[in-house]
C-alpha cells in the first residue's frame, strides 16, 4: 500500500520589529505598542472539510480523489478516522471523490490509480457487520469548500415485524423459525444498481422466541442480503425470498415472501400471516 502523504499548511509568522522614534527631548516618548504578527498561508493548498454521514455510523473513511479530465487519474487518496476528514489539495479544479466508509481491510491504492477501476472493488457479504456495514458514493469536489456528503450501504435489511395466526381455536404454529434464500453473496462497492446473484445461499435459520397462537407476535428479527434489482428473476438469477416454516398440528407448513426486487441499501419491513 502506497504511503500517505498528507499536506500540511504551515503557518508562519512574520516577525514585525517595533519602531520607537527618539527626539531631544528630556523624557522620551512611550514606546508605540508591538504590532500583530502577520500569519501568511500557503496559497497553492485548498483546505476543506468534509463530513461524511448515512443510515449508520461511520467509523472511518477511505477517499479517493480523480481528476475529471483525461484518463480521469487519481491525485489523492486519504483514510482517515470517524466521519469528518481534512483534505488540502493542490489545485482548485473541480475533483471526483470516491467514498468508501467502515471498510475493515486496506485497499490496494497502485490498483485504482484510474477512476474506472473502482468498479473492480467486489464486497463480501459475509465481511459485513450490520451495526456498521459499508457504505459509499460518489460526488463531485470543489477544492476549498467544506461540503457534507451523504453515504448509501450495500446491505440490505429485512425486518420481521409481526406474525399472525389465522388457525381456528387454540392451534399452535410450533417451532417457527424463518430464514432468506438466494442470497446475493457479493457485490460491488461503487455500484448503483443492476446487481445480480452471485453465488446465492440459503442464510442461518432464526428461531423465533415462542409458539404463535391467538396473538400476534412482534419478533423484531433482522435478516440481511446483498441487493438483488434485474427486473426479470432467472433460474440463474432467482429472486430472494423470504421463508417462514412452522409446525402445525404436527404438520410442517412452510411459508415464503419473494422479495423483488431488492434495492441497495433498502429495508423491508414484513407483516406474515399464518392462513390454513
């Protein structure tokens, strides 16, 4: 990974001597005051601050800065620590800045010197920390102006909020537990959308916390995925469903939602129902 090199702006005082003029005069004149010193700044760096926010927190930050010219090379690459960091650039030329946030590895700076190639950058799902997952964008930069970003995460949540009954009298939905299938397993960081299924899976089973009867239940349970968006689902790009599977009067009843498509950065919030 290359070193980073962070520019400073260095600040530095002029020191001003203080003149006192001297006449023949018995008693001199008092001393005129000591002026302020001048502070100059370097006036080919552009100083600004960004401040990175989103749906979750944002625990550090990777910055790629291209130029929007050309071969649209990269001039800058920055990590820096929490949601907020200070850049100073050398030019005031408008800049595209690539945001990575609460990536847990490194990245390999020699590989992305090109903004194409941030496309390459392929996520797993099973690196995610849904209480941190990561985010990005993409935005356009002017050098000096402190700017405030908003980030969009690659995970998406689904969010079990209630369960109903519907069986007649005292039947019980034993054992029920629910679970994603045809899970997205990778995807990529800067990508907007389009995404298709890559590698799916069935996710862990989830159990809920007690049998469901006459009343509802609102487990409150979160499963996660990566976004899966083609208009059309295919046997090699199925959709993502959602399963409940309970026992009923000793029979096994599966229940399924399909989830299409699915956004990135999206939440679903569902409402099951348990019908004869």
């Amino acid at each position: 990974m290359e070193t980073l090199k962070i520019l400073l702006v260095t600040m530095l005082p002029l020191l001003a001597g203080a003149c006192r003029s001297i006449e023949c005069q018995e008693k001199p004149d008092p001393p005129s005051p000591e002026p302020l010193p001048v502070v100059t700044q370097d006036s080919t760096l552009w100083r600004s601050v960004l401040r990175f926010e989103g749906p979750f927190p944002v625990t550090r930050t990777d910055i790629f800065i291209y130029r929007q010219d050309g071969l649209k090379d990269m001039t800058d690459y920055l990590r820096t620590e929490g949601a907020t960091a200070e850049l100073c650039l050398r030019d005031s030329l408008p800049k595209t800045i690539a945001v990575a946030a609460n990536a847990r590895g490194t990245f390999n700076t020699a590989g992305l010197k090109h903004f194409d190639s941030l496309g390459g950058i392929v996520c797993r799902l099973a690196d995610e920390d849904p209480a941190a997952p990561l985010m990005s964008g993409i935005f356009s930069f002017i050098p000096g102006r402190d700017t405030v970003y908003s980030l969009t995460p690659l995970l998406c949540t689904v969010e079990l909020i209630s369960v109903t009954n519907h069986f007649d009298g005292d039947v019980l939905a034993e054992n029920p537990r629910v679970w994603l299938e045809n899970v997205n397993s990778q995807a990529a960081l800067f990508k907007e959308q389009g995404f298709t299924v890559v590698d799916p899976f069935n996710s862990k089973r989830v159990r809920l916390p007690c049998d469901i009867g006459l009343y509802t239940q609102y487990p409150g349970i979160k499963l996660y995925c990566y976004p899966n968006d083609l208009p059309n689902p295919t046997t090699g790009n199925p959709a993502t469903e959602f399963v409940l599977q309970c026992e009923i009067a000793g029979e096994t009843r599966t229940y399924r939602r399909t989830l299409h498509p699915l956004f990135r950065g999206e939440t679903v919030l569902l409402d099951v129902e348990i019908h004869p």
